[in-house]
C-alpha cells in the first residue's frame, strides 16, 4: 500500500513538472515575441523621431518665410496706403484749389495734327468748353506801393460774357463797374477787355486753352501804372534768366515735383515748396496741421536717417562701470549709522526724560517760549544729560574736547519815531543781529561780580581760573566754527562774547553738575540786548564709531519771546575699512572720468560734431555736455574734500587750545560730501537712461518730457501770479497768528503743502481759532482753484506732450528694427567691423534696410543656424 502511495506522488510530481516545463516554454515564447515587437517599435520610434525632426525644420523655415512675407506684406501694404491717401489727397487738393490743378502739357506737333479733327460741340455756338473755373485777382494800388492782391475763383461756362463775370466781380468786392476794368495777360502785357464787354470768355482770343484762366480787376485810372509795373517785372525776369543761362544753369524747370506755382499779378510764378499732401489735408484743424508740419524729419540724402542720439557701446561700458563703482563706494563711506547716531543725542537733549533733571523741573526744549524757561532747561535737563553720569545720554556717549558758551548782543540805536517829543525819546536796540549791529564793545559786569573775598578771589576771577577766554570781550569767529542758521534769524556768525572750558572724562571726574555755576553769568549775558546765545560742544560715542558737533542755539527776539534749537552734526574721524576700501575705488574712478570722460569723450564728441557740419561748441553747450561737466565737476570736488578738508586734531586734545576747536564746519563737510556722492550717482544714472535714447521708445520719452518742460515754462506764466496771490493773502491774514505763517519762507511751504492736499493740524487749527471765515474761504479757494484746476493743469499738459510726441515721433517696429548686421556695426570699432563683414561701417546710423539688404543678412542668420 505504502509503494503504490509512493508510486502516486511521483506520478503527480512528474505531471505538476511537466506542467511547469511547459509553462516555462510557453513564457518564454512571448518573451522572445515582446522582444522582437519592442525591437520593432524602437525602429519605429526612430523613424517617427526623424520624420518629426524633418517636420520641425520644415516648420521653423516655413515660419521664418512667412515672417518674412508677412512683414513685407505689411510694409507694401503700408507703402500702398501712403501712395493712394496721397494721391486721393493730391487729387482732392487739385479738384477744390484751382490754383494747384496740373496744367495741360503742350502738344506737340504730331499730336496737334492728330488731334485737329472735329471737336465735340459745346453749348448753343458748339464751341468747346477749355475751362470750368476762372480766377479772378483783385489788384489795389495805394499811392506808389502796390498791395498784395486778392483772388476769388468763379465757375464758368461756355456762354459766360467779360461783363458778365465784370459784375459778379464788382458785386463781391463792392466796387463800381464804371471805376473798373476786366483785363488778361498775354506775353506778361496786361490787355484791357473794356472793349470787348459781350465777347464769350472763353474766346480763345481772351482765355488760353494752353494757360490757367486768370483775369485782374484793376481800376481803370491805374491801368497805365498796372502797365509799368509789369513791364518792370518782366525785364527783370529777362535778367534773370540771361544771369542763369551765363551761370551754366541752363533753362531751370519752372515746375517740379512737389512745387506749386503761384501767379503774381499773372506776370510770372513764385515757386513755394509743398508740404507732404497728408499734411496739408489737415490744415482745416491748425492744431494737429502745424504738429504735423514742424515736426522733426531728418532726412540726408534722400533717405530718412535716425532721429534719435547716437551712441556707442564705449559710452554703455564707461558710464556703466563708472555707475557701479560710485554705488559700492558710497555704500562703504556709509558704514556709519549716523541716524541713530544722531538720535541718540536728539531723544536725550531735545525732547527730555522725566526725573533726569539738575532742578525742579524738566522741560522739553520745543516747549521754550522765554528766556527764564531756556534757563531753566539749561541748569536742569541740559545739565543733567551733559555733566551727571547716571543721564541717558552719559551711557552712550561722552564729552571730548571743550564747551563753549556764546553770546551776541545788538547795539543800540536812535528810535524812528519822529513825532515823539524830545523828552519823552528812548534808545532803541536793532532787531537783527549783524556785523555792522553787533555790539562788539566791552561788556561793564554788576559790582558784586568783581568784588573780590578774604582770599582775593571774585566770582569772575574764579571763573578766567577755570575757562578759557574772557566772557567780557568780543571775539571773531575761531577755528572751524560754522554759520549757524536759526528761525528767528536765518543765520548767525560764530563770533560773540565767548567763553570755553575743558569736558573731557578726567576734566568731569566727580562732576554731576555744572551749568549751577554760570548761573550768575547767563544772567548778566542775557539782556534785553541778547539776540542769541550758543552752547557749543563734541559728544563721542564710541559704540557706533562716530562724533556729534552739538549746538543748543537760544534766538531771543527784540520782543522778548525765545525759541531754543538744537543743531546736530554727525560725523566721523577715524579711517575705517570701508573708507579705505572706497579710496581704492576712487582711483579707479579718477582713471575713468580723467582719462575717458574728461579727455577721450570729448575730443571723439566734438569731431562727430565737426563732421556732421556744426560745431564742437554744440557737445558743450548741449544738455548732454552740461551733465558730463557735471559729472566731472562733483567728482573733482568730492576727491579735493577727501584729501584736503580733513581736521587734524583729535576732539579729545583741543581742550586745552588757546583758541575753542569747532567740529562743526567739518560735519558739514562731510554731510556735503555724501550729497555729492548723491548728485553724482543721479547724474550717471540720468546720463545711463540719456544713452538709451538710441531706442525709440527712450527717445519718445524724452521728447515727451522736453516737450512737457516747455509747455510748463508757458503755464507758469499763469500759475505763478496765482500761487504767489494765494501766499500773499496767507501771509497778511495769519503773519501775527500762526508759525508756519509768520515768514515769506515758511508761508510759501505752507501754500505749497495745501495745493498738495497737506496740512499741519496744529497750523490749521491755529487758523481756525485767530481767522475762522477766512479760513474756510482760503481752504475753499485753494483746493477748487489751484489744487482741482490748476495743479491738475500740469497733468494735463505732460497728456498732451505724451500724445503729441506718440504721434510725430513713433517709429514702426518691423521697419526700424536693427538686423545683426546693424547691431554689430554698433558694438564694433569701424575697423573691426570692415575687417569682419567687408562692408564700410555707418549702417546703425539708417532707418531701415533696401529688400535686398534684408534677404542678404536673413540668409547670413540661415547659414550661421545650419552651421550650429
């Protein structure tokens, strides 16, 4: 049983086995089939890989041929559309205007003979009509001198008599038939028709078919001299012609193409050259007709050249580069953060902190209106800040140097009051201060100043022991102080009765507070004879790397109300790596504007001028030369304050000078300095954006902006005395009431901000309150008058100089489009350029390409793309 069992399982083994096999086989017949269809799909790919690849030239050269098509199609379309408006114009022009129709060209004589046959007859008398319209010129002599003469053109036909048209003639002009007379021309001699009243006009014997139907109204009493004049003139033509026939001209044509002859008392013709006939369609709208008719057409040689500024890739290089290294070196002079370096000090001093002050009170220094406030502010906040070390201001920055305190006084003067009588009369003191009303006298101290203790010493003896100067004596201005500019007074000199003493860290060690002690001198300085009074000192912080020139500036007016002021200068000393990171790009600098600006450009910009038949003097006295000298003028300057406006003392060593050391004149050196850099970089980006204007789109933009500056200069006329009325009326209503008001200056900012839609809240609030309806009215008037209309005015005219430049200026893309061969005419030298192409360069200098030109350089591209 166990063999049978065991007989059964191989028997089904070897079945299962075959199965497999069979599979196996089975399998491995549609591998091989798989293979043979995926082998035959890759041939198939290949071929359809190659088809596509065959397709997709195809398509690219189609694609290239109808571009190609397509823009000759639109630029022949373009050329038929100006050939049929201009003869539809010209024709239109020479069916309304007589005086411009084409006379008929003489026939010669075969053609006479041929065309001696019948005529076709005409009207009642089967005469030919010869002509439709008859012109008729009213001739008018005043004295000797003979007036222009008027013209009127009638219709005619062919039963139309002399006396006839000698009516309708006199009817017009109001004149007589009895004083007048119908005459023609015929070999320049006048005929007089009064003899021949009922003869039909168009009698070959009166109107030449061969000529233009002109006739002349003259008065009959000046006939003769009609008569002289015209034999005067045609001797001179006789002279003329023998003057032109010796000169080698030969017989000039006395009608050309594009020429319209018009008759002078029908005795010659003045040749005036005719505008373009599209042009001339237009004049019925003056407007657009002379837009049109001044525009800019630059044609040489029969050929339309470019209108815009040449250029070269030299210029794009130099300005370039000379752009980019002016950037990164202002960008490393700036390493400074001389806001926040002068904000530290502005937070502190100007504004004030509460419970930081050397007296009861702290005061804010915008909130001084008096002197007594301003001494207050500086025996307690000023103080405090300055001297006690626990101060905000101490933590980050410390005094170097010395502290001056300045004062200047006014002389006195005889009041102007003439009708107050003798007793009653009172010295008065000068308003302003000056060099001619400063008082410059020594100043007599109180007694109890100089009266002297056990020890010898007086108060001011004790001061002279500690500060330098004496606060006595007038003194001129000293080392590097600067003009302060006030608001009562717009500037006042750095000289006054001065005094200075030493702030340095070891000269206040133990020191919290000191303005206390020039308590007694203040008081004796600040009179009613003070006009202003300065405290002068350097703070250092050196944290950020960087100086502050400090100046609390006290103007006291002759009313006695005080403004107090805090002027702040940023600035620095020390070389650091940035400074002389942009002193090696400044020689690189130097090389570019000496060596190519100042002398390569020029000389090459003025022989361009020569050659083009002007002058070298047009490059200089051109916008183009006024922004290089510019450029050249700004960097001389800046290079001249780098290497020779530089202090060559430290702050923390002049304390101890004979004379106070002011870092201020340097501060704003240096301030000056970066706005240079500024003024430089916008000049090289204005000039960058100036050497784009060899692109259409550029150029249209700056013609639109030439064309708006002067409709602006035209619109001012008118804006002006507006504006100036609306400052005027500002300044007389609130002068006495309101700060932004009180001055021509500052009511002048104040008109402006209000045309802009911007008022000071404070300001208008003032307003209000002193000139309630007058304000309303003002703000009305403003904001309807000058804000709506006239300001909107200026918007107005830059949208007319847009459009009026898109219509006169714009250029046709696919006409004036540059080929590879212009493009490389412009970047290569001329030289280089023969060298390269075997063609002589100027080729960037045209509008456009001839037909043949354009295939030629298509097929150049065609070639270089097979050969890629």
């Amino acid at each position: 049983m166990a063999d049978n069992a065991d007989e059964a399982t191989l028997i089904a083994e070897r079945e299962q086995i075959r199965r497999l096999q069979s599979d196996v086989a089975r399998k491995t017949e549609d591998h091989e089939r798989l293979q043979r269809e995926k082998a035959a799909l890759e041939d198939e790919i290949k071929t359809k890989t190659g088809q596509l690849e065959e397709i997709t030239e195809t398509f690219k050269t189609e694609s290239k041929r109808a571009q190609k098509m397509k823009h000759a199609g639109v630029a022949r379309i373009a050329e038929a559309e100006n050939a049929f408006a201009s003869s539809q114009v010209k024709t239109f022009l020479q069916a309304r205007i007589p005086a411009m129709a084409p006379e008929p060209e003489p026939a010669s004589a075969a053609d006479a003979g041929f065309t001696a046959g019948p005529q076709s007859p005409a009207g009642d008398d089967g005469k030919q009509t010869l002509h439709d319209t008859v012109i008729v010129s009213h001739v008018n002599f005043m004295g000797d001198k003979k007036e222009e003469d008027y013209k009127v053109s009638y219709k005619i036909d062919a039963n139309i008599t002399v006396a006839q048209l000698l009516k309708d003639a006199c009817a017009y002009w109001g004149c007589s038939r009895r004083d007048y007379c119908l005459c023609y021309v015929a070999n320049d001699i006048p005929q007089d028709l009064s003899n021949r009243m009922e003869e039909k006009l168009q009698s070959e014997l009166i109107l030449d078919p061969a000529e233009r139907a002109h006739v002349h109204l003259v008065r009959k009493v000046d006939m003769e001299q009609f008569k002289a004049q015209s034999q005067k003139m045609k001797q001179e033509g006789e002279k003329k012609r023998q003057k032109e026939a010796s000169d080698g001209g030969g017989e000039a044509k006395e009608e050309k193409e594009g020429v319209l002859k018009t008759l002078k008392h029908g005795l010659g013709s003045i040749a005036a050259e005719a505008n373009e006939p599209f042009v001339e369609a237009l004049k019925p709208w003056p407007g657009i007709y002379n837009l049109l008719k001044s525009r800019n057409r630059k044609i040489l040689n029969g050929k339309e050249h470019l209108k815009w500024h040449r250029t070269s890739l030299m210029d794009f290089c130099c300005f370039s580069l000379l752009l980019l290294l002016t950037g990164v070196a202002m960008a490393c002079r700036s390493t400074t953060d001389v806001y926040f370096l002068r904000e530290g000090v502005r937070s502190t001093l100007t504004e004030g902190i509460d419970g930081q002050s050397s007296g009861p009170v702290s005061h804010n220094m915008k909130g001084v209106k008096t002197v007594p406030m301003a001494m207050d502010y500086l025996m307690g906040t000023f103080d405090y800040q300055i001297f006690n070390n626990a101060s905000n201001l101490r933590r980050s920055y410390e005094p170097v140097g010395a502290m001056r305190l300045r004062v200047q006084k006014v002389k006195t003067r005889t009041c102007n009051r003439p009708d107050i009588p003798d007793n009653v009369q009172r010295d008065c003191q000068h308003v302003q201060v000056s060099d001619s009303t400063q008082l410059k006298t020594d100043i007599f101290f109180p007694i109890e100043v100089l009266n002297r203790d056990a020890n010898g010493d007086s108060i001011l003896s004790k001061l002279l022991a500690q500060c330098q100067g004496d606060p006595r004596q007038w003194r001129r201005s000293t080392l590097g102080t600067e003009v302060v500019n006030g608001h009562v007074q717009q500037e006042y000199s750095g000289s006054g009765y001065q005094i200075w003493f030493p702030v340095n860290q070891q000269d206040l060690y133990n020191v919290t507070s000191k303005m206390s002690e020039l308590d007694w001198l203040l008081n004796t300085w600040l009179t009613s004879d003070a006009r202003m009074l300065a405290v002068e000192l350097t703070l250092a912080n050196y944290n950020l790397g960087g100086y502050v020139a400090t100046t609390v500036l006290l103007e006291i007016s002759a009313s006695g109300a005080a403004k107090m002021n805090a002027i702040l200068s940023p600035f620095h000393l020390a070389q650091t790596a940035g400074d002389q990171t942009a002193s090696i790009i400044d020689g690189f600098r130097a090389a570019i504007v000496v060596g190519y600006l100042l002398i390569l450009k020029v000389w090459n910009t003025c022989e361009e001028q020569v050659e083009a038949g002007g002058s070298g003097l047009d490059y200089v006295l051109s916008v183009t030369g006024f922004v290089d000298c510019a450029i050249i003028a700004l960097f001389i300057a800046d290079m001249y304050m780098l290497a020779f406006l530089r202090p060559t003392l430290d702050p923390t060593s002049t304390a101890s000078n004979s004379d106070f050391v002011s870092y201020s004149t340097f501060a704003r050196l240096q301030e000056q300095l970066h706005i240079n850099e500024a003024m430089l970089l916008l000049l090289l980006i204005t000039r960058c954006t100036m050497l784009m204007q060899f692109q259409p789109a550029v150029y249209r933009g700056y013609k639109t902006f030439k064309a708006t500056l002067v409709m602006f200069g035209y619109y001012l006329t008118i804006f002006v005395p507006v504006m100036l009325s609306a400052i005027f009326l500002a300044n007389c209503i609130w002068s006495p009431y309101v700060e932004g008001y009180s001055t021509w200056v500052r009511t002048f900012v104040s008109v402006v901000a209000i045309m802009q839609n911007v008022i000071n809240p404070a300001d208008l609030a003032d307003m209000l309150q002193t000139q309630h309806a007058w304000t309303i009215v003002f703000l009305i008037y403003c904001y309807f008058v000058i804000h709506s209309f006239f300001v909107n005015g200026f918007l107005a005219i830059s949208s007319w100089a847009y459009f009026s430049t898109e219509l006169v200026e714009y250029s046709d893309p696919i006409y004036e489009r540059w080929t590879r061969d212009q493009w490389m005419d412009w970047m290569l030298w001329g030289r280089l350029y023969t060298w390269r192409t075997g063609k002589a360069p100027g080729s960037s200098k045209k509008v456009g390409l001839t037909e043949d030109q354009e295939e030629e350089y298509e097929e150049e591209d065609e070639e270089e793309e097979d050969q890629l």
